[in-house]
C-alpha cells in the first residue's frame, strides 16, 4: 500500500452504513465460549454507539477510505484509568479483511495516537481478545504493552444458593 492509495479523515454520517458493516471483524479473537450472536450484537452496537457519538468534544472517529471504499475505521475517546488519569482510549480498530497488512492499522492508530498527543494525554490505550494473537502482535510492534490481564472460568454446572445467601 502506497500512501496514495488509502488515507484517514474524519468520519462523516454518510459512512455509516459501510462502517457498520465492518463491526463483524471485531469479533476475531472473542473466547469460543462466549455466544456468537451476543459478540454479533456487542461489536455492532459498540460501532453504532461510537457513531451515534462522533461528535462528542472528548472523541474522535476516524475513518480509512481508498477513494470511496471505507476500509477502516478507529474511534478514541477520553477515558479515566482506575489512577485517576486521563488516557486516550482506542474503542474500536477495524480494517476490512482484504486490506490487512497493507499498512492501515498503522494510519489509523498513528491517527488515535496523534488525537491523543493534541490533547496533551500520556497515554493511549486499548483491549483486544487474548485468543486476538495478530492484533496483539500489530500492537505489541506499534510499542504497546499488556497491562491487565482478565481470567474467565466456565462453569461445567451452576449450584443452587446455599441456604442464608
């Protein structure tokens, strides 16, 4: 990829459909025991509420398009870290599957990164799945570190209350 071929602008209400439609590739990487059609509805439903918000003062949504095919998308927002500090938060990196490593998760995340700098912020953060081993390798290039670990057990049977709780 050429940096003719694919830029990064702000997202504009009429890439909404095509940006919606790119939700589904968010679900790379979500433990195989979680239900596919809730993943399907969360992913879908973290875009649209990102879109729904574009134009919050604390938020930006930027979009990846070669000429008028949306490619890619990152929305960052201002969030308070369990220190009290304000980071710079990447809800949302998606790249449409036959534009992958062909450098526009690099554009977009130097864009979250560059939104975050304006603002003065130190940090920028993120969450991707653990089973997610490119994303975490993309990342882990761009010179991001894992900083929380979260631990799931499946239940094999659900007990009954004991009696007094």
């Amino acid at each position: 990829m050429s940096d003719a071929e694919v830029r990064v602008r702000r997202y504009d209400p009429c890439d909404r459909e095509a940006a919606v439609l790119l939700a589904t590739r968010l679900e790379t990487g979500v433990a195989h025991w979680r239900h596919a059609d809730a993943v399907r509805r969360a992913v879908v439903g973290w875009i649209e509420t990102s879109l729904a918000d574009a134009d919050a003062d604390d938020r930006g949504v930027y979009i990846a398009h070669d000429g008028g095919d949306i490619v890619g998308l990152v929305t960052v927002a201002e969030r308070r870290h369990f220190t009290g500090e304000i980071d710079a938060y990447v809800g949302e990196l998606v790249v449409k599957a036959t534009y992958e490593r062909r450098g526009v998760g690099t554009l977009l995340i130097n864009t979250a990164e560059e939104w975050a700098r304006r603002r003065g912020l130190r940090n920028l953060t993120l969450e991707t799945g653990a089973a997610n081993g490119p994303a975490r390798a993309f990342y882990a290039r761009c010179g991001y570190q894992e900083e929380d670990i979260r631990l799931t057990k499946t239940l094999s049977h659900y007990s009954l209350p004991v009696k007094g709780e």
